[in-house]
C-alpha cells in the first residue's frame, strides 16, 4: 500500500452523536477536527431485524481494521455492539458518553497510539 | 429534509484503499453540505472493505464482477435496502451519496477496462471511468426494487474523476438534496 492521509483511528459512534438533537455534541464535528474516522452504529429507533444485520456489518468492517491494528473507540452506546463483536472475536472498545466536544477531544487525545501506522511500514497489517 | 445515505468513506477515510484516503478520517467537503442543509447522515457500510481486505489493489469492476461479490453486496444491499425502507414508510426524503469512478460505489459515473487482470501493471492514463453504477450501488437498485420502492435522487463524491472541483461537487450534491 502507498501512504495516504488516513489516520488508522477510528470511533464508533452511537446515532445520537452523528445526528444530534439541537445543541447536542455532534462527534463527527469532532472527529473532523481530530482527524478520526466515523463508523456509524444504527438507530436505536430501528426494529432488530434492521438494525440487526447492520450491526453485524459495523463488527465484521472492525474485524478487519482490527486485524490490521487500527485504533478503535466506542462513543455512546449501542445495544447488540457487544454481542455483535463478540462474534467476530473482537472486544468492546474503550468507550466514553462525553456531554461536550471538549470532553471527548480530551478522552481522544488520551488514547494510545494505533499498531498501525505507515512509519511501521505495516499499515495493513 | 431528509435522510442521505452515503458511502461509508466519507465518514471514515480509513476504509479507502491505499493511497486513496484523501484526509485523515471525515471527508467534511461533502458532510458539512448535509449538515448545513439539515439532513440527516446514515452511513452505509463499504462493501470492499470486509471482502478485498484493506491490501487491495485499486481495480475496475471488471475485475470485482464475481459471483461471490455480487452475492456479498447482495447482503449488504438487503441490509441498507431495509434501512431505506423504514425511512420512505415514514415518508421521508431519501438520497443516496456515492463515490464517483469507484466500481463499487459509483452512482453515475464507474470505472471500467476489461482488460485489466494479472499482474497490477497499466499505463499511465488509462481511460477507466464510464457511465455506470458500481456493483454496491446496483446491488442496492435491485434490493429496493424487490421491496417496491423507488431508486433515490443520487449525488457522488467526485474526488478520482479527473478534472474533480470541490465547488462543482457541491453544486451537484446540493442539486441532489433540492430534489
């Protein structure tokens, strides 16, 4: 693989921190700023048989970077992420249900950094 | 407003293949459109990504037209096809962004070279891109269509196209949005 701009740092985030209700931390706003990507989990508001597959799209997709030594971060929750991971044998990531951007830029900039990186000359693993 | 659908890169750059990531995580050029027009973000899942790995090679559709990838979009298309569903039930404006050339999530504009296989060598200049869906993208056209709903207005991120202008991008995402 050539270099690219990517960052090997991903969070995945509960709906109501990609689509927030008014004055709400918007996380992609932030990822943004900090340079992470977003994988989104479903709407709560989704029955299981919707949400359900997508789930388990969102754990295979980590299953991968995992694989590879992407970072990872939980923001917010989601009922079934566990399970969902746990069956492609991937752990629940740190987590944190931050209240303002601050808060969460703080709990990112904490995080240690990714297996992956292109100086490793093992982005892909 | 309403609902865009849009590929998972643009929400996560890290999912592109190598020397594809055009930022280091959210591609905001098209994101801040959505958000300032108020629409809601639901991002889909990258259909390579889980099936070619993050090693792959950049490729034409030519080249991921096998059965078992039509059958793995095919189940990711059911899966973003009963999203979609939920949300035109509830009478909801839908739109889906894709990535213009990709051969996976090409709403107008694909890539395409028969010829292209073995050993990943090509000249410099190669005219790949046609008019076209990407596999991902014509996978979701047939999963709606088995649930009886409409194609939604479509948009793409124009980044691999030659001549690409962020200005011009957003005036086509914007015309998508409007309707």
């Amino acid at each position: 693989m050539k270099p690219d701009e990517r960052s090997f740092r991903i969070m995945l985030v509960a709906d109501g921190y990609v689509n927030p209700p008014p004055g709400g931390l918007d996380a992609v706003a932030v990822a943004a700023q900090t340079g992470w990507g977003v994988m989104q989990l479903p709407t709560d508001d989704y029955p299981p048989e919707v949400a359900g597959p997508l789930l388990a799209e969102v754990a295979e997709q980590v299953e991968e970077f995992s694989r590879h030594g992407y970072g990872f971060v939980l923001v917010g929750e989601r009922a079934g992420l566990a399970e969902a991971l746990a069956k492609v044998g991937v752990p629940l990531p740190d987590g944190t249900s931050p209240g303002t951007a601050a808060q969460l830029t703080e709990f990112l900039a904490a995080r240690p950094a990714p297996g992956a990186s292109w100086d490793t000359g093992q982005p892909g693993g | 407003m309403g609902v865009a659908f849009v590929a998972h890169c643009l929400l996560n750059q890290n999912s592109k293949v190598g020397d594809g990531a055009h930022c280091a995580g959210v591609y905001s050029p098209v994101i801040d459109v959505l958000r300032e027009k108020g629409w809601r973000i639901e991002q889909m899942p990258c259909p390579e990504l889980a099936f070619t790995g993050l090693n792959r090679f950049w490729a034409v559709k030519e080249q991921l037209d096998t059965a078992a990838y039509r059958r793995h979009c095919e189940r990711l298309a059911e899966a973003v096809a009963a999203a979609i569903s939920v949300r035109v039930t509830k009478g909801e404006d839908v739109v889906l962004v894709g990535v213009e050339g990709s051969p996976s999530m090409g709403v107008t504009i694909t890539s395409s070279d028969p010829l292209r296989g073995g050993r990943p060598e090509w000249p410099d200049g190669t005219a790949e891109h046609i008019s076209g869906e990407g596999i991902f993208v014509e996978e979701i056209r047939k999963a709606l269509a088995r649930r009886g709903i409409g194609f939604p207005r479509v948009a793409g991120e124009t980044h691999a196209l030659a001549g690409h202008d962020e200005a011009s991008q957003r005036a086509g995402l914007e015309s998508a949005l409007e309707g």
